[in-house]
C-alpha cells in the first residue's frame, strides 16, 4: 500500500495510449472509490461516467461551450479541451450532493468526495492505470449537460487511461517537518 500511495501521480490524457479500459474494470475503481469515509453515511459523491461514444459528445460540448462563452478564444484551448476527452478511455465527472438534511457541514461532504476521489486514484495506480483530476474553467456548464439534480456541483473530471511508455518524473516532497507541529 505504501508504495501505491507513494507512486500516485497525475498522468495526462496525452500520456494515455488510448487502449479502452474494460466498464468492469472502472467499476471495480468506482467501488473502491464507494469505500471513503462518509460522516454520517451521507455518501455525497456522484460520479458519471463518459465511455464510448458519449465521449465524442462530450468532447464537441466541452470545446463548444469554451468557443461560445471564452472571452478571448484560442483554437489551441478549443482542440485540447476536445483531445483531453478523446484521449482518454473514460472521464469520471466528479460530483458532490450534499445532504439535504445538512446533517454535516459541506465541508465535510467535499472532503467525503476528495476521500472517494483519491481511493479511486489509488486503486487506478495499483491497477496499472494513469489518471488525472481536473478543474476546468467550463465547470459550471457541465451540470446542465448532464442533467444532474439542483444541489448536486460540479468538482472536475476525472480522466483515466492506459499509460504509455513516457517517462514519469519522479516526485519530490519538502520534509515533513516543514509541515508539521508537536506539542
């Protein structure tokens, strides 16, 4: 486990091989992603999943949305936002709902979901697999595509692929002392 958590990274769309990832196999992530801690069972994640064909849509809604609302367009952002989707076997749209009963502070319903977020990054890692969270500008857009209940928000998309051979940088972190405390 140490090592899986130790070799979690962020591997691009671009670094995917565009090999198609068995739905089984995504499923197998989302249930690990199922077993995040949840304050008072709340389980505010949701997530969607984009495969297959949807993903051609998907990819057309993207960079529309981007050419329809940028403020200074660039083709470059438009042909990315469409290759990222493309690239990728699956993206996972990561959202949040919190608990209509608000028995527990949002906070803790971002965190639940950031928890779920990460099982499913370590589970891809230990399966051999590459992924990447992330927020585009286009966030806001994306429930209404969807069409995802009124208090359910938009946290990123989550692409997951097949890496390739490219060579992954090797991670460095400051010392723990830097960021920790005892008294």
């Amino acid at each position: 486990m140490e090592s899986t958590i130790k070799e979690r990274r962020s591997i691009f769309p671009n670094q995917f091989t565009g090999e198609v990832i068995p739905d089984a196999k995504i499923t197998e992530l989302l249930e690990l992603a199922h077993w995040a801690p949840s304050h008072r069972k709340t389980f505010p994640w949701r997530f969607h999943v984009i495969g297959g064909e949807a993903k051609i849509a998907f990819a057309e809604f993207l960079a529309n949305t981007y050419k329809n609302t940028a403020a200074k367009f660039s083709e470059f952002k438009y042909n990315k936002l469409k290759q990222k989707v493309l690239s990728s076997s699956h993206i996972v749209v990561i959202n949040m709902q919190p608990d209509p009963e608000k028995r527990v502070p949002e906070w803790e319903e971002l965190a639940a979901t950031a928890m779920a977020v990460q099982n499913l990054w370590l589970g891809a890692t230990a399966k051999g697999l590459g992924g990447y969270w992330s927020s585009p500008s286009l966030i806001d857009k994306i429930p209404s595509y969807l069409k995802t209940a009124d208090n359910e928000r938009c946290l990123g998309l989550f692409y997951l692929g097949v890496p390739g051979e490219a060579k992954l940088v090797k991670r460095e972190r400051p010392e723990l002392i830097s960021y920790v405390k005892w008294l």
